[in-house]
C-alpha cells in the first residue's frame, strides 16, 4: 500500500529550529518577548512570525550561507529511501520560512523533495517581511502554514502519515491516520490521548515503516 508521507522540518529534518537559529543570530532581542506572546496563546503563531521576521537584520545571502551550516538529522535519507522502496509520496512541511529550508535541502541534495513554507521576502527599504502562500484563514491553529489543509488537498484516498515535533504540529496530527511525534508533539500527543509512535531520529520512522512494508513485499509488488 502506498503512502502520503509529510515530514515537519524545523527540529524534525533539522537538528535545531532554524528560524530560531536565525532570530538568536541575526535578529532584535524584542523577537523573544513575541515568542512569549505566542506561548501563552496571547497571539497565534502567525502573528508571532510575522513581527519576528521584521526584526531580522541581515542580507539574504548571509542568512543562505548561515542555514546552510545547520545540522540535519541523517535519517532523513533512510526516511526518503523508505518511501522509493514503498512507492510513498514525500512532502515536507513547515511553519518556518523558505529560505532556510531551502539552503538546508540543497546543501544536503535533497531540494528535489516537494516542499512547503512561509516566504521570506525583501521591500523596497531591504526590510524583511513573510508571506503565506499557504495559508488559511480557518486555521485552528493559527499558523502560517495550514498543514490541515495541505494534507486534506493531497490525501486522497491514500493513508496519511506524520512525522514531527512541534505545537505547529498539533492540529494536523487529528486528521492523519499514523503519527509519529517527539518532544513537544509527543507530550500533546500525550496529553490529548493521540495515538502515535514517538521516534528521537527519522531512522526510526524508517524502519518502522519498513517493518510495514518490507523490501520482499514491496519487490513482488513492482
């Protein structure tokens, strides 16, 4: 059986969140008390972006070259062999910004994955501000980036599994048929009774879903 496998990337592909790797380096320490706005559910996680993204102060090519240093979890090439072997789509998506992802997948060989953020983004006066090409104005949680959505629009038919680590994640974890969660998606998991399979590295996610699907079944199904 084939999946529809959607993969977070901040904390999940990355070892660290890189728009909070980029804020700590490169943006006004104002940035935090936003975050604390957002924690206690005083703003969503939108408006939280969008004020720190203004904060920032750095060229393009600065922040390209710094995101471009940043470690990533080397499951992610066993997660995405995984889904040849098994004939499973693979999308990554994040809450985060595009340029950061996309210095990362490059980096890594791995921009050739669909994936899907918010849009960072220069005006005239090289002030930097996001966009959100996928956004909806029904997001329950409030984000930049409706996973809900995405996933809804992609499924069809097909099982829906996902992979994360974060409050971004918590709504879309209702709506898909397999979870697996870490560090504060695993404690909502847990404290909103979801079913899912905690992992620390996306090599376990692979082997899980090998241990599904393994090679044998999935050669006499080519």
């Amino acid at each position: 059986m084939k999946l529809n496998i959607f993969c977070d990337f901040d904390g999940t592909i990355t070892e660290v969140d890189t728009t909070d790797a980029i804020l700590e380096a490169f943006a006004l320490p104002e940035y935090r008390d936003w975050e604390l706005l957002w924690e206690q559910g005083l703003i969503t996680g939108r408006e939280c972006m969008e004020r720190q993204t203004r904060l920032i102060n750095a060229h393009p090519q600065t922040l390209r070259l710094f995101c471009k240093h940043l470690p990533v979890d080397v499951g992610i090439y066993e997660l995405e062999n995984a889904c040849l072997r098994t004939g499973s789509s693979l999308m990554i998506v994040s809450d985060g910004i595009d340029l950061s992802m996309d210095a990362v997948l490059k980096t890594c060989g791995l921009g050739h994955i669909p994936h899907c953020s918010n849009r960072l983004r220069w005006d005239s006066g090289r002030r930097p501000f996001l966009t959100f090409p996928f956004g909806n104005p029904n997001c329950r949680g409030g984000c930049g980036v409706c996973k809900c959505k995405i996933l809804d629009e992609t499924r069809r038919d097909t099982p829906a599994v996902y992979i994360g680590d974060g409050l971004s994640d918590s709504c879309v974890v209702h709506r898909a048929d397999r979870v697996f969660a870490k560090n504060r998606l695993r404690e909502y998991c847990l404290q909103n009774e979801i079913s899912h399979e905690p992992f620390a590295k996306l090599s376990e996610v692979a082997r899980a879903l090998d241990d599904v699907y393994p090679e044998e079944l999935v050669r006499d199904s080519l």
